[in-house]
C-alpha cells in the first residue's frame, strides 16, 4: 500500500471514531437530561404506558416458568402488556429483573407490582433504560452494525450470528432481511463450492436460532404461540401516526374499509418485495460491498414505506444505512436529511409527535 493512501485511511479512521466519541458524548447526557421528567402513562391507570409494559415483562419473566412468557393465562393476562419481542429481548427483561429486585423486590412482584412507580422503582428503570442505550432499540441496532461490519470484512459466518441475534431481539430487524441474503447469496454463488457454503451459513443461522428459540421449539403449539405475539396482524396495516405509504394513501383509499386483513397482508408483502427486489437481484448478480449498503437502505426503506403495521421508531432503521453511507456518498446523505426529511418527513414529524404528545399527555421541557 503506497504511503499516501495508508495515511488517508488512517485519517479517515480517526474521523469516524472522533464522530462516533461525539455522537456518544451527545446522546449519554440527553438520555440522562430526559430521564429526569415524566414519562408517557405516569400515573395513568389502568396500563400505565410503554414504562409499565417494560416493568412488567420483568415481572412475567422473573415470577413465570420460561415457557409460560407467551401464553396467556391467569397469571399472565397477554392483554396486559404481554410480551411481544422475540425471545432475545424476554431473557434482557430476566436479567434486569433481577438488577430491580435485588434493590426493589416491590417493583417487580408478581400482580402486586403492576402500576408500581415508586422513585426508587423508576431510578432503577431508568439505569436498565441507560445501560441498554434508549429503550432497548440500540441493541438490534447495534448488533445489525456488528453484522454489517462483519459483512464487510469478508467475516461471514459472524456476520450471521449477529444478525441472527439482532432478528432474535426485535423483529424490525427483518428490514434489513433481502439485503443480508442476497448478498451473501451472490458471495456464495461465486466461491469454488457454492452449495457448501449456502449450507455453512444455513447451519450457523439456524444454529444461532435453535439456540435462542430451544425452550419453544419442544412444542409446535408454544413455537406458534410465539410467532404469534410477534406478528400484530390484528392492529391493521397501518397506525395513524406513521406517515408511511398506507397512512398516506389512506386520504383517498380506505385500505382498512375496503379490503379484509388477509388481502391487505397480500397486498402488503407484494409491495414490499416489489421494491426492494432490483437491489436484490443486484447483489445476486454482482455483489459488492458498496452494493450492499445501498441494498440496505432500499430494503429498509421498502419495508418502512409498504410492510404491514409499522411502527414509529422503524424509521431508526432506514436511517442506519444512510448514516453508514454519509462519509461515501455526502450528497445522498445531505439530500436525504435536507430534502427528503423536509418533504416526506415533515408529514411524519408534525403527525407522529403531535399524536404522542396529545395521546400520551406528554410535556416538552426547556
């Protein structure tokens, strides 16, 4: 490697770690600042808002047989913020529930502790939230940019096992399915062995899977029982504060008045697969890494804009790739945070908050 090129890569090193010391020096003080005020449901029975939900899966998880999570009964009502994340994020809420009762046992009793919001019950919330980095989400974030960079240092095999764990924490992940598989795919149809390295990655994909899912893969009924809190097919194609195409197009097409669930799951997938499906057959065809990341984002934003029930903060998904891409190509990063944020997002922006703050009762402070 010629001199001059080593150094600016050793520049270019420098910045994005100086960005990412910047970025977390930026946002470890706002989560502190923001844990120091209300949250959404405090004090407003009867389900208390997305801290009870969080609270009371480490009840389940702690006072509960591991098989007994998902499936509704007397003593765990799934109606009331019962678990639905996949099985990686029921065994995060375990450990937390044991930081929690160590210091509270009140918190997280079984029945009694539900609505508890004692100031000791929320510090020791407002820790788990910290060390976890903003309500869980940064972890499937964080293990699909372990996955990404184990990607594009030709590390494969761990490339899967993070993304594997990454869909085993929340099922959002799934956005970045198309992109991870088609480009794998068009790696492995070009090796010396073809058949035998699909086969490799199969095996530590479902390996890593089996692993996750063994206390449910026993029963066909408690595998599906899972698989059903995971798919929220009976709330809709669309919520009414996320600005993707459904919502959108809800102005003039009553989607939901018009056409029963399963036509609209249909319609949905086709959708979704549809636009996401050039990148694909990109990377099958001629794979590269540059190519993946923009398969990335196409398939991110594919699922965002056409996928059946999204939720608001998918839009943290789409947003990973773009960033990754910025130091690459700054003009797609600037056109996409300057004119497509200021065009389609504004739409999202203005609903989606101004539905929180008045749905929630929640309160800025400056």
């Amino acid at each position: 490697m010629e001199k001059g090129t080593k150094g600016k890569l050793i520049i270019k090193g420098e910045r994005k770690k100086s960005s990412l010391l910047n970025v977390m020096m930026n946002l470890t003080p706002g989560g502190v600042a923001v844990s120091l005020h209300p949250y959404s449901g405090a004090g407003n029975p009867p389900k208390y808002g997305d801290f009870e939900a969080q609270r009371h899966w480490m009840e389940i998880t702690l006072n509960l047989p591991l098989k007994e999570w998902y499936r509704n009964s007397t003593v765990n009502d799934l109606r009331y913020w019962g678990l639905d994340y996949p099985p990686l994020t029921a065994y995060q809420s375990y450990v937390h529930g044991l930081f929690l009762r160590f210091f509270s046992p009140d918190s997280v009793a079984l029945f009694t502790s539900r609505g508890h919001e004692s100031y000791l019950g929320k510090l020791l919330m407002r820790w788990t939230v910290l060390s976890s980095d903003v309500l869980y989400n940064c972890i499937s974030l964080g293990l699909t940019v372990g996955a990404i960079a184990s990607l594009l240092s030709d590390k494969d095999l761990v490339a899967c096992v993070l993304y594997s764990l990454a869909l085993n924490h929340k099922q959002m992940s799934a956005y970045f399915a198309p992109a991870f598989f088609s480009h794998l795919l068009g790696k492995c149809l070009r090796r010396r062995y073809p058949l035998l390295q699909v086969l490799k990655l199969g095996f530590v994909v479902l390996g890593t899977f089996l692993i996750v899912w063994w206390p449910y893969v026993h029963s066909m009924e408690a595998f599906l029982g899972v698989l059903s809190r995971l798919a929220p097919f009976e709330r809709g194609i669309f919520e009414d504060y996320v600005a993707n195409f459904w919502c959108t197009t809800s102005v003039l097409v009553k989607w939901k008045r018009l056409f029963p669930t399963q036509t609209l799951k249909l319609l949905s997938f086709g959708a979704t697969i549809s636009s996401c499906l050039p990148s694909m057959i990109q990377q099958i065809w001629s794979p590269s890494k540059q190519g993946f990341l923009y398969g990335l984002l196409n398939s991110a934003f594919s699922f965002y804009l056409f996928s059946f029930q999204v939720h608001e903060k998918s839009i943290l998904l789409p947003l990973l790739p773009a960033s990754l891409l910025a130091t690459e190509e700054p003009f797609l990063f600037t056109w996409m945070t300057l004119s497509h944020c200021s065009q389609c997002f504004l739409f999202y922006t203005v609903t989606n908050w101004f539905y929180l703050i008045c749905h929630y009762q929640l309160f800025l402070y400056f």
